[in-house]
C-alpha cells in the first residue's frame, strides 16, 4: 500500500503542475499478481536447471564477458611489450575506443546485435591471427604485430560494449540481475588473467601462443553467439519459460 500511496502522490504533484483537477478519490489501482515474476531465489536458481535454454544461454554470454574482458584488459596493461613507444600507443588505443563505442551505434542498428557482434568477434580472431608473422614495418621497432594489435583493440571494445547490450535484452527479467552479476564475475577473472597473458606469456613463450589462444577464444565467442537469438526490435523475455519459446523461431544462419 505504501507504493500505491507514493504513486498517488506523484500523480497529484503532476497533476498540479499542469493545472489539472484530477480526483484520485475516483482512480483505482490495479495490482496483478504474475507467480512466474515473483521467485524466490531458490526458484530463480531452479530455473536454470528447468529450462537447459536459459542455461545455455547464460553460460554463452558468461564465456563472452570472460573472453573480451581478458582481450581488452590484456591490451591495456600490455602496451610496453607490443608496441615501440608505449605512449603513443595509448594515445592511439584511446582513439580506437572512441571509435568503437561510437561506430557500435550505427552497426547495431544496421545489423542487429548479433550479426554486429559476429562480425566483431570474427574482426577480432582474424587480427591476433595477423599478428603473430613476425614481419617488421620500417626501422623503428614497428612490427604487424604492432599494428594488428592497435587494430584489435577497435574490434574488442566494439564487443565489450556489444556484449553488455546484449545481455541486457537476451535475459529473461526475472533473471537478468543474477545472469549480470555472474558475467561481471567472470569479467573480472578475465580481467585479471589478460594482463597477465600479455606481460608473461610474451616473455617466456612464443608470441603464437597467447595470440592463438585469444583467437580460438574469439572464435568460439562468435560460434557461441551464433547460437543465441536476435533481440533487436523483439519483445523481451520477461520469465525463463518465455526464453524456450523465443528460441523455437530461432534459426543458425548468419
């Protein structure tokens, strides 16, 4: 009742801001009651197990959070091992974001976040691919590496942001707090692993093998969202039960 009360307020307030006689005496509220929206965590937790989609689905977007915070932090805090002169490095890194976060807007809407992040992710594979021939550019310590590692960064932060939209209208409402939570954590450890890959793995192993590794990550991000489904200009799933129902149009093409 209390929130019926504090809506009836604003309404009031409203209402006498625009000069209007409005008499709440006469307005009644309607409060439907949807069992599927009102869980219990134990209930919201059972429904990963009741619908194998909704699994699947959160599992896809919980490995991209892990991947490309892995790929991005990994740049980042890598800069002095990849290219010559650290600063300009990110200088140009800090240009590339910009023009990623920016260029997201329109391919999303041209696109549709899945195929947008298809071609992200696949962008993404084919520069650590790139990058691993050892062919220098010139004579100042500029290497294809350098460059196809400051191209990547475009790529992955175009998927950093494409993936957090996507994960806000792929989850089910009932879920979407808990599946967010969970793909920060393992953003998180992704976070913490890509510094490390960069820095360490570089100066012990050969460059092939992060680089392969982040690619056959990046791969199989883009395999993974190939599984899920197109949300742009789609009704949201509100419960888990919704989701199964929403894959049944769901067709794996591009």
């Amino acid at each position: 009742s209390s929130g019926i009360n504090a809506e009836y307020g604003a309404i009031g307030r409203l209402a006498r801001l625009n000069n209007t006689d409005l008499n709440l005496d006469e307005v009644s509220v309607a409060t439907p009651s949807c069992p599927d929206k009102e869980q219990s965590f134990p209930q919201l937790m059972g429904d990963f197990c009741r619908y194998p989609a909704l699994l699947a689905e959160t599992a896809i977007q919980m490995f991209c959070w892990f991947v490309v915070a892995m790929s991005y932090y990994g740049f980042n805090f890598g800069w002095g091992s990849i290219v010559p002169d650290r600063y300009l490095a990110y200088i140009m890194a800090m240009v590339g974001e910009l023009i990623a976060y920016i260029g997201l807007v329109p391919l999303v809407i041209f696109l549709g976040r899945r195929r947008a992040l298809i071609l992200l992710f696949a962008a993404s594979t084919i520069c650590y691919l790139l990058a691993i021939p050892d062919v220098p550019i010139g004579y100042s310590g500029w290497t294809l590496e350098s460059v196809m590692c400051l191209l990547g960064i475009v790529f992955v932060s175009g998927c950093f942001s494409g993936v957090f939209l996507y994960t806000a209208e792929i989850a089910p409402t009932t879920h979407r707090g808990i599946i967010f939570c969970w793909s920060s954590s393992c953003a998180r450890v992704g976070s913490f692993l890509g510094p490390f890959i960069f820095n360490n793995l570089f100066m012990i192993t050969h460059k092939a093998v992060p680089l392969g590794a982040l690619a056959l990550l990046s791969l199989a991000c883009l395999l993974g969202i190939m599984v899920l489904v197109e949300t742009e200009d789609r009704p949201i799933a509100a419960t888990a039960a919704e989701v199964v129902g929403r894959r049944k149009m769901h067709r794996y093409r591009i």
